[in-house]
C-alpha cells in the first residue's frame, strides 16, 4: 500500500513538473507575439509606415523560405539560423512545417518556387529577394490567396509584403561619415560594393554617397565584391593595381577580403569599414586599422520568421520595419566578446538580435 501511495504520489509530482513545463512552454509561445515585445523588435522605418493587417489563423503554421543567393559566408550562417530558430521550443510551438528553398539568385527561378509554394498552401513565405521589384507579381498574388509574405535583408517594392531589415541606408552613411572623418583630402576611397542590383547594395551606396557629395576632394571608385571574401580581395587587388592614392576602403559583407588584399601587396593600411566577419576584425585590431564594422545581422531571417509568426498569430506590424543598428570601432573590439579568434575567419559574428529576443547559440551557427 505504501508503494503505491508512494507511486501516486510520483505520478502527481511528474504531473506538477510536465504541468509547468507547459505553462513555460505556453509562455515563451505568448512572448513571441508580445505586442510590447514586438514594438521593440519592429519599428516604423518612418513616421508615416502604415502597419499591416493581422491574419488571425489558428496555428501551427506552415511557413516557407524562400531564399536566393546562396553559398558565401552571410547567406550559409543565415540558413543555419532559420533551421536552428525554428527548433527553438517558443517557435516550434507555432510551426507546423517549415521549408527551405534556394533560387541561385535567379529571378524566374525564385518566381517559380514561390507558385510553387502558394500551390502547396503555406501559411506565410519568407523572403530574401533575388530582385527588389521583380517578385512583386507573384508576392501580390501570394498575399491574395490569404498567405502572409514577410521580406528580410533584400526586401521587395509591394506594399502587400512586411519587409523587415536594418536600415541599410543609415548604414551606408555612417561607415561614410567615419571615413570623411580618417581620409586627408584629395585622396581616394575605394567602395568596395555588394552584388549589383541588390536593394541592400543601392541603399547602402545611396546612404554613402549623400555623405560623400558633400566631400567632393575624394574621389570614388567603385567595384563589386558580390560579398564574398575571395572576390573581394580579388577586386581589391585589381583596383590597387591601378590607383596609388586609396585613402580609404567602403566595405561591407566580406571586407576581409579586401583587407587581405592590401596586406598581400603591402600597400599603405587605410580606414575601412566593413560588416561583422571575424576575420576583418581579427586583422583590423592585430593590424590597428582604424575601422568601423556595422553588421548586418544573418539572424534576421530568425526576426522574419518571428514576423510571420506574430501577424498570423493577429498582432499588426509595421509594413516596413527596421531594426536598430550598432556600430563598433577597432578599439572597441573586444576579443572572445565582438570576435572570435578561436574561429574561423569566415565566421560572421552578430548571430544573435537581442532587442527582438533572438538567441542563437555560436554551435547551431559554425557547422
């Protein structure tokens, strides 16, 4: 009898603990779609961003990714994210499929997939566009069948969809504003760009270039660096090759590569700017360049994600949304802390957004 009593009472206790467990599990699910919460993560890109409406579904939800370019650094941490975010136990507890699909940066192809995607009934599509304007048919007819259309990093022109981002124009215009600072005048500032046609390569120039106008001792130079590292210090070579008066570099995603190239050619160490790659960081304060890093975060497909997640669950978010930037300079660059040097140089180092509570940890990002 007391055995039993006493199996009982084991019984009730696993029930208390699996009763809590729930209750926790229940709530980090309500944390997610937070109206106080999401105000944090998602603010207005301007006054006047109208917000969208909620799709009140009952969940969980079926979600796809679809995703473009594909294969250097950013874009394989990014996909390491969104496959890492959706297991988390408060984001699980929404989703009941989610789904990956690579265009190659091809437009038609990215097109195709998203029929594809709103012929098999998804919930909400992520995006990260191949093209800034080229998929707004296809998005238009997607949120026409009821599905939630979310675009992130290089958003889309159709009000129909929320873009989500950091604000890439403000991003471009500070890594400026600290080169007109460092460069003497008459010199030239080598912009070390993206992938031509991107939305966040235009805005990010637009942004530098409203600073540079004002500075019309500098010269520019502009080459494509697709933010890739080897490209990068192959356009950097190149373009040092023939100009002897690079005062400056503006970089983004993979300026360790341009970094690498004026090392190997010993040519003059410069101000730089680029994006949080640890190897750039690594090599801007072992080298004591001065430099302004600024990141564009891979987690924000986890902030896109959250985004779907939020309006189908009924709360209203902005239609375009930026979230807020940090901005680091070398010596502020704390080893272990803002870079890694236990890992490899590729390693992009701003997986997590704390303000939109996305947590992902170093192991579900270095694979």
């Amino acid at each position: 009898m007391s055995n039993r009593n006493g199996l009982l009472g084991l019984s009730a206790c696993a029930l208390m603990v699996a009763a809590g467990f729930l209750t926790a599990s229940a709530a980090y699910a309500q944390s997610l779609t937070d109206p106080a919460s999401l105000e944090k993560c998602f603010v207005k890109a301007s006054a006047d961003t109208p917000m969208m409406p909620a799709k009140h579904k009952t969940g969980p939800y079926k979600i796809a990714f679809s995703n473009s370019l594909y294969g250097n650094n950013w874009r394989t941490e990014m996909l390491n994210i969104a496959s890492a975010y959706v297991k988390q136990p408060d984001v699980a507890a929404h989703i009941a499929s989610f789904k990956i699909f690579n265009s190659g940066n091809d437009v038609s192809q990215q097109i195709s997939q998203i029929r594809s995607m709103i012929l098999s009934g998804y919930d909400a599509i992520v995006v990260d566009a191949a093209s800034p304007t080229g998929l707004d048919s296809v998005i238009n007819q997607a949120v026409k069948q009821g599905i939630v259309v979310v675009a992130f990093d290089n958003t889309v022109g159709t009000t129909k969809a929320i873009n989500v981002n950091e604000d890439q124009t403000e991003m471009g215009r500070q890594w400026a504003q600290f080169l007109v600072k460092q460069v003497p005048a008459n010199k030239t500032i080598l912009m070390v760009r993206g992938l031509a046609g991107a939305t966040v390569d235009n805005d990010q120039v637009d942004g530098a270039k409203s600073v540079f106008k004002d500075h019309p001792d500098l010269k520019l130079v502009e080459v494509y660096g697709g933010w890739d590292v080897g490209t990068n210090q192959k356009v950097t070579a190149d373009a040092l090759a023939t100009n002897h008066d690079i005062g400056g570099v503006w970089g983004t995603e993979g300026a360790t590569g341009a970094l690498q190239a004026i090392l190997q050619v010993h040519a003059p160490l410069v101000p730089m700017t680029g994006e949080s790659d640890n190897g750039f960081m690594m090599l801007a304060t072992e080298n004591k360049i001065p430099a302004m890093v600024i990141g564009q975060s891979p987690a924000l497909v986890a902030v896109a994600i959250r985004a779907a997640i939020a309006t189908l669950s009924g709360q209203s978010l902005p239609q375009s949304a930026n979230v807020p930037l940090t901005a680091l300079t070398t010596d502020e660059m704390k080893p272990d802390v803002d870079f890694f040097p236990k890992l490899p140089g590729s390693f992009v180092t701003n997986i997590s957004i704390p303000q939109c509570e996305v947590h992902i940890p170093v192991t579900e990002v270095v694979k």
